[in-house]
C-alpha cells in the first residue's frame, strides 16, 4: 500500500503539486490523483521515475511504495 504522507512530502520538498508533477509524467492529473489516493497503482517506471525526481532513498522507496 502507498505510505501518501510519505510521497506528498516529498513533492511539498520539491515544490510539486499534483498538476505540476502530472505535467512532468505525462499523465493527467486526476490519473496522478488517483495513484496518491491508492484507486490506482503506480507502474515500476512511474515508481522509478519518482525514484529519480525527488532522490528517493532505496530505504525510502520501500516504505512509499512496499508498505
């Protein structure tokens, strides 16, 4: 399950919102709302984008996206 608090920190840290990182994935922003809201899942290349944009740790990305 998708820790939110976690992965909406880290866009408040990068100055993100849903639309500016809907534009920055290529996806709509009711699709980036959906995948923070858990209706939806993130693919491993949306994961692993994340990953990159905000310098997630690997200890990081387990507790956002593996718990």
């Amino acid at each position: 399950m998708l820790n939110k608090a976690l992965l909406k920190s880290k866009m408040a840290l990068y100055s993100d919102t849903s639309k500016s990182l809907s534009e920055k994935m290529g996806l709509t922003e009711s699709a980036i709302s959906n995948r923070i809201n858990g209706k939806t899942h993130f693919s491993a290349k949306e994961m692993n984008f994340l990953k990159n944009l905000y310098n997630i740790s690997n200890d990081e990305f387990v507790e956002i996206f593996f718990n």
